[in-house]
C-alpha cells in the first residue's frame, strides 16, 4: 500500500501496477500527508495518476479525510487547464460528494461550488457540479454559493439543467410577430447577434441572454405566467430552430456546390443541427455561425520555429490556439475534430482529432525550434500529409479550413527551398489539384493569422492580402491575435464573440445574412 502512494506521490504510477491490485488498498491514509493516494497525486497536479486511481476503484471522497480532491480542484486560482477541469467532471462521474462541507484553516466553511464560484471556475465546470446534486441555494456561514456572485452567466450556469435547457430553446426561437418590434430591429443591425426568444407581446421583455449579449434584461410579467405554456413553448422552439438551422445549412451546401460532401439525410448534419440546439443558455456567441462553421474540417497550422519561444510567444500561441480547437469543434461528433499540425515538429497519430486535453498537453509539451519554412511544411505537413492523401483516395469528407499561426516571414536554413513566395504556390497549387479531381479551388480555404509584433511578418502577410490571385481562397487576419487575444482574456463573451468572427473570416460571405 504505501508503494502505491510513493508512486502516486511522485507521478510514476502505472497501470501495471494497479492490475490485480485490492481497490480497497487504494485508499491507504497516510498520515504524515494527511492524504490517500488520489489525494496526493491531485495535490501534486499528477493528474494522469489520478485518473487512473478513479478509474481502478480509489474512493474520491478519500474517506472524508484531509482536503478532498474535488475541494482541492475547485478552489484553485482562476486559470485551470483543460485536463484540471475534465478532472472534476471525472471526479463527480465517479461519486464525489459535491455538498460536502469543508471547515478551512481560517474557520471558514466551504462547499465545492462555493469555491468554484469564489475562485472564478468555467461555466462548464459550475454546470457540472450543480448538474451532479450541487446545492446553489445551500447557505454555509449565512451564504449560498449564489450569494457570491452577481454575474449573470453564473448565476445561469447554477440553474439545474432542464431549467437551462428551457430557457435556452425559448432563446433561440424565431423573432416573430411576438415579439417586440424595437427588438427586432435590434437584431437587422447586430453582426454577432444571438438567436432570440419567443415572446408574447405585452408585458413581456427580453430573457437573459439577450441581456448578456447587449446589455439588455428583462422577463415574463408574472401576471402572464399562467397563460405562458412553458413546456410546449420550449419543444416548439427547438423543432423551429432545427428548422432554421437545416435549412441554413442547405442554403450554404447549395452556394457553394457542396452535396458532393453533404447528401440530403447526412447524420453529420442532424449531429451538429441537434448539439446547436442544446447549446446552454450560457452560450454567447451565435449557433448560426458555429453550424456553418461545423461545415468545414479544421485544420490548425502552427508555427514552432525557435522564435517562438521569445517574449511569450509560445505561452500565446497555446492559448490561442486551445481557445480555436474548441470553438471549430463544438459542435462537431469527436471523431470528426482537428487536426493539429506543426512547422517543424513531426506529425504523430495523437495530433489527428485530439481531444482538447491533448490539445493541451502537445502544445503544453511543445519545444520551439528550428527555421520558419512556413510554406515548404505546408506542403508536406498540411498538404501531402491530409489533404492530398484524401483527395487521392477519395475520402474527403468535408471541405477544409486551414488556420495558420505564425509571428514571423519565411525562413529557411541555408540550401532550403523556402522563399518568400512559396507559401503562395503551395496555396495556388492546391487549387489546381483541387480542380483537376473535380472540386472547387475554395474547398480548401486557408487563413493565417499573425501572433508577435515582427515588422517583416506584417509586410509578408500584407503581400498575402493584396494578392489577387489568392482572393478567393486566402484570408489574412488584420489584427495581431496575440495582443487582442490579452485584451479580451478576461471577457469571456467577447473574446468568443471575437475568435468566431476571426475563423468565420474565411467562409463568412457564403450565405448573405
């Protein structure tokens, strides 16, 4: 038992080792620690360890002894990575008691959700807490967890999950006669609007996640509550947004010729139309652009030359490009996710569809190095290595956005064939094998966008923008991502708002609003 813990201490737990192994051994209390080994290894960030502690049988309450794994988890400053949060979720999959009552140093009670709201966790994590028995309205100390917040997106996120389901479909209905005509008129001049909700006309005023998303408020007039059908309301309202939905994207495959990848009855369709619809109410950026969005297979292309790693480049470009991965796959099932490709480091199996805690850990992992060949590896690494090998053996299955990452212009080590052009006629020649296998040139769309304040990078991508003969499939993001990115870190609504209208650059004038 105490190999086990050793072992768990120090991250170095295999799953050799637990094969055979009495479930009940691994709750061994140490009591130097204070802890079992799941708690320590949660409280030595060995996360890897322990998942696979949860998944072989470890008890993640530890007995109700020491500071618990999820206590622990939730109470961690603002800024959990990917894998932290997904530990929370597992944790609760697998009985942690959300409700229990923490007595802290200072005397101070606490709960889980309490920490989470006080430490400023996801929505997502907040959700699934209260989605698994968390108690919002529990006073500990004389407050709830949603006495600690006056944030609307939270207080959202603690409402239990039919409650978000029904207030997001009655969100997301069609503006109609219903509703009030100032609002409508709202909308006709909003670019990033959100579907909104059905209302009935006096005394009733826009629900909350128009609130959120222009800074409006309002609700039902409680004298209309009882000749409101809720329930009918809310499947109505979903059947009309898949309605809508469908037939958006029918709009946009008809534009642009795409029935070879997207046939009448596609499942791939019905997946995304239906995780559109159960999108949560805390969701501020527009189902609309995330389903034609869906439409594209993802590819993120990014730079990892040694220049990289100066003035926090590598720190952005993570982020960056974590924050995309979510959004191109949101909607999507998880075999159908993003690829990941590199300049210079080598194309593994896990860079195809990762989840996005590998995401996380490649990039995590990631040491920058070498020349910036942007071009040369496009072909090789992008190219030849996806998009090629499926156009030769007629397995492509969606059109393809290409998301390009770079801070700085061409350059190759002495002997390459790396020139300024030849980004260029890799994305030229693309188009012409597009062509001669029967497709349009614009089934494969690249966008590059530049991290880093290089001034030669600036002239380069100028160039790219004014190109005429990359008009059509080409789009060069005007802003530098990573300092926008920091301006708008700490506004979640914004900065998704702002990242979706980035990756909608591309594909945005395929169906007029």
């Amino acid at each position: 038992m105490a190999s086990i813990y050793i072992f768990a201490k120090k991250g170095t737990l295999t799953e050799s080792q637990l094969q055979g192994f009495d479930s009940k051994g691994l709750d061994h209390f140490d009591s130097t620690d204070k802890t079992t080994p799941l708690g320590i290894a949660v409280r030595e960030k060995h996360f890897a360890t322990a998942r696979l502690l949860l998944e072989y049988g470890a008890d993640p309450n530890c007995g109700g002894k020491g500071i618990l794994p999820l206590m622990r988890l939730c109470a961690a400053p603002k800024g959990l990575a990917n894998h932290e949060e997904s530990l929370i979720q597992l944790l609760l999959e697998k009985g942690a008691d959300p409700n229990i009552i923490y007595l802290g140093s200072a005397g101070k009670s606490s709960t889980p959700l309490i920490r989470a709201v006080k430490s400023r966790k996801s929505l997502d994590t907040i959700k699934c807490l209260v989605d698994h028995g968390a108690m919002p309205n529990e006073k500990v100390d004389g407050k709830s967890a949603r006495d600690w917040t006056k944030n609307p997106q939270v207080l959202n996120a603690m409402l239990s999950r039919s409650e978000r389901m029904k207030s997001r479909a009655l969100e997301v209905a069609k503006v109609t006669g219903f509703l009030m005509s100032a609002v409508y008129w709202i909308n006709r001049n909003i670019k990033v609007a959100a579907s909104v909700g059905a209302a009935v006309g006096t005394g009733m005023v826009l629900k909350d996640a128009i609130g959120k998303r222009f800074g409006m408020s309002g609700k039902l007039h409680k004298d209309l509550e009882m000749h409101f059908a809720e329930d009918q309301a809310f499947e109505d309202a979903k059947e009309d947004e898949k309605h809508d939905l469908k037939n958006r994207m029918r709009g946009i495959i008809e534009h642009y010729k795409l029935d070879r990848f997207f046939p009448e009855g596609n499942p791939f369709l019905e997946h995304v139309v239906s995780r559109a619809v159960d999108l949560d109410v805390s969701t501020v950026v527009d189902p609309k652009d995330l389903v034609h969005l869906a439409l594209y297979q993802p590819v993120l292309y990014c730079d990892d030359s040694k220049s990289i790693k100066t003035k926090g480049r590598k720190g952005s470009l993570h982020d960056l490009a974590l924050r995309i991965a979510s959004i191109t796959t949101r909607l999507v099932p998880d075999d159908k996710g993003v690829e990941l490709r590199f300049i210079n480091k080598p194309t593994t199996g896990e860079m195809s569809k990762p989840s996005l805690e590998k995401v996380d850990e490649i990039l995590t992992k990631l040491t920058p190095h070498g020349w910036t060949e942007i071009g040369t590896k496009l072909k090789t690494n992008v190219l030849e290595e996806y998009v090629y090998k499926h156009l030769e053996n007629n397995t492509l299955e969606r059109p393809i956005l290409v998301s390009i990452i770079t801070d700085g212009n061409p350059n190759g080590q002495p002997g390459s064939n790396e020139h300024t052009n030849t980004l260029k006629e890799a994305i030229q020649d693309c188009g012409k094998r597009l062509e001669v296998k029967g497709y349009a040139r614009n089934v494969v769309r690249f966008q590059i966008s530049q991290i880093g304040g290089d001034k030669e990078a600036v002239e380069f991508l100028d160039n790219l923008e004014n190109d005429p003969g990359l008009k059509d499939v080409l789009y060069v993001t005007s802003q530098q991502l990573d300092s926008e990115f920091k301006e708008l870190h700490d506004n979640e609504a914004r900065l998704e708002q702002w990242l979706l209208q980035i990756l909608m650059g591309p594909i945005v004038d395929a169906v007029a609003n």
